[in-house]
C-alpha cells in the first residue's frame, strides 16, 4: 500500500461519522512505510484514550449529584451499592470527585475484599491485598479462600491484619484441618465471627472419628467465634465450641458436575457428646450429617438428653428418616422453638406433627415439614445462621 497515494487527510470512521486528522500528522503519514505506522499510530492512541479518561472524569465531576447532594449522603448511597466482584472498583474511575470520596470511606474498601474469591489464586493476589488491606482502614474483615495453601500464600500480607477478620471461609481437605486448627488456637483471630470450612476434594478422607485428639478450642483462642458452618467429618469435641450460637454441619459439597464425597461421623455418641457441649445455640442447621449406625442410636441411654435451653430454629434434612427420629428423641429445647424437616426418604412423611411432638417431649410447637430433597449446595443453604 502506498500510503503517500491515500487521501489521509480525511478518514472515514464507520457509525462515528468523519474526523480529520491534524494536517501535520496527515503529512508525516504519507512519509510513512506501512510497518512503520503502528510504531507511531499506538503511542498516539494511548495518548488519545488517557485524554478521552480525563475529559470523562471532569465531565462527570460537574454532574448535578455533586451540586444537589453533600458528600455525605453521597457516601451512604456508595457504602449501599451492593458489590459483586473486584470489577466494581471501577466506580472509583467514573470521576475525580467519586475517587476522593472513596479513598476516604475504608468500609468501602473493606466490603469490596469480602466479595473477592480466592484470592490466592489470583496472579495479582497479594498486589490487590496489598492495596485493598490499608485502604479498608481498621475495619472488620471477611476473607474467602479455596484452601489453606492460598490462604498461606496471602498470610504474609494478611498478618498485620488477621486482628480484624471478623469472617473467614476456608475450603479444607480433612487431614488440613489439623493444622488450621492448631492455627486457630494461637488466638491470630480474636474478632472472628463465622468461621465457614467445608471441602472441596473429592477424595475420600480420614473421618472425624479418625482424627488425632485435638486440643479443644477455649474462649482465650477465639473469643468472638459465634457462628461455624462446617463439614460434619471435622465435628468433634475438639471444634464444639461451647460460646457458639449458630451451627451448620454438612455432609459434603455438591454442584452440578461432581458429587464430592465426604464421609460422616460414624459414631452416634461421639457425635452427641460432642454436640452437648454447644448447649448456648440458637441455630442448629444438619445437612445429611447424622450418623447412620442404628445399632450405635439403640445402644445410647434413653436418659441421655441433650438440653437447648435457647434453641430458636432446628433444621434437619436427612434422607434416612431413622436416624432422624432417634436424634430428635435426644434432645429437648423450649417450647417456641421451630423445628424444619426436609428429606427425600418417601418414609419420612411418617414424621407427623403429633407423634413428633410426643417424641420430642413436647418442646417444640411450631413444626414446619418439607417433603423434598434438599440442595446442600444452595446459596440458601451455605449462608442459613
């Protein structure tokens, strides 16, 4: 192509309608061999879209929400945008005025690290939490990562600031969690809240039962900790922590190409001593955890209750309706708490409000059953507490 013979002078943008080029530029053109062009084209584009940027921001920082609005209320509407991803930083380039506002509100940027998923596997993980972490001020925190080895990759960076994590979620293999625990009992973590730990191998691993014997977590570990979801394989007396509130057990992880096994506990006691340590909840959530042995059930003392004195909610999705009704023949807790089944067993309807009632000595009144597999997968599921 011989560039002196095109009418550069004027080019033709197709839908933009016509821009002419300065003369000075249409001239060097026509001096131009054809790989010589980009060399010059790309240093002028660059130029061209960092000027478009800033003839953006100062257009939008003379928006009439600027004028009409104090920076304060400006302020609650930003900290009341739900964040979705990292991706929605980019409110702070929409203006100048949007920028300065934000670089001074921390709870923004301490919200924005609570949407962001494995941040360890990311190439620019420990970059964005060394940008996020000082902006997010002396926040609280919440922290998601896939599994130990990234959540040891972002510690370095994370360390000076573990005092303010308020909500970690971890996936584990179960042989990790001897470690994590151990982690947890140096008292790192004094303001964390929830604690989620669930699995995403699918290998099949050492059961609870299996484990060494772990020293208990105290209230001098981990003085805040009221809500743990965790997957059943982990439950034992050593992770029943008495102060909680809320409880979630699973049984495993599924979604919709792979089912990831996890086995259960397979003892009925261990599992209920361990369970009458947390005699403080409010919430107890059991996905497919209970154990299954009925001869372990019939062995265990008819006089052996465990006691829920707070209980609110009692949620229980089983799909073997026996070791639901030895379970709920175990335990009491007071007479406004709400009881919700839900299997896909075709025996579980069995279950009516009256024998239950009976079975449960009474204690519980409102009664709600769901006669339908549950999905221990569900966003519904992962966040109940």
């Amino acid at each position: 192509m011989n560039f002196a013979a095109d009418p550069l002078g004027s080019i033709s943008v197709p839908y933009l309608g016509t821009f002419s080029l300065p003369a000075t530029d249409a001239e060097l053109l026509k001096s131009l061999q054809p790989h010589e062009v980009h060399r010059w084209t790309l240093p002028r584009i660059k130029e061209c879209e960092e000027y478009l940027r800033t003839l953006r921001s100062v257009h939008n920082a003379a928006a009439p929400i600027h004028v009409t609005l104090p920076v304060e209320v400006i302020i609650r509407i930003f900290l009341n945008i739900k964040l979705n991803s990292i991706r929605d930083i980019a409110i702070m380039h929409v203006c100048r005025t949007w920028r300065t506002i934000l670089l001074n509100v921390p709870e923004f940027f301490a919200n924005l690290l609570g949407v962001v998923k494995k941040i360890g596997r990311r190439k620019d993980g420990n970059g964005l939490l060394g940008m996020l972490l000082p902006l997010s001020g002396t926040r609280k925190l919440t922290v998601h990562e896939p599994n130990l080895a990234d959540l040891a990759r972002s510690l370095g960076i994370l360390v000076p600031h573990l005092t303010r994590i308020r909500s970690l979620a971890v996936d584990l293999e179960v042989p990790d969690f001897i470690d994590f625990h151990q982690f947890l009992k140096s008292g790192a973590m004094p303001e964390l809240e929830d604690l989620s730990v669930l699995s995403n191998a699918q290998n099949r691993h050492a059961l609870a039962d299996d484990l060494p014997n772990l020293v208990p977590w105290t209230e001098d570990d981990l003085p805040s900790l009221r809500r743990l979801d965790l997957i059943s394989a982990l439950f034992t007396q050593a992770s029943a922590y008495p102060p909680l509130e809320s409880l979630t057990l699973r049984h495993g992880v599924t979604d919709s190409t792979v089912h990831l096994y996890i086995p259960r506990i397979k003892s009925p006691t261990l599992f209920l001593n361990a369970l009458s340590q947390c005699s403080r909840l409010r919430i107890l959530n059991l996905f497919n955890t209970l154990p299954t042995q009925l001869a372990g059930w019939d062995a265990i003392d008819h006089a052996f209750v465990l006691h829920f004195p707070e209980l609110r909610a009692l949620y229980v999705y089983e799909d073997r309706q026996r070791s639901v009704s030895r379970f709920l023949s175990h335990i009491t807790s007071p007479p406004t708490a709400s009881l919700n089944l839900g299997s896909n067993d075709p025996m579980f309807s069995d279950l009516l409000p009256t024998p239950l009632r009976k079975l449960m000595r009474d204690s519980m009144t409102a009664f709600h059953f769901v006669p339908e597999r549950s999905d221990i997968s569900s966003p519904k599921s992962r966040g109940s507490h």
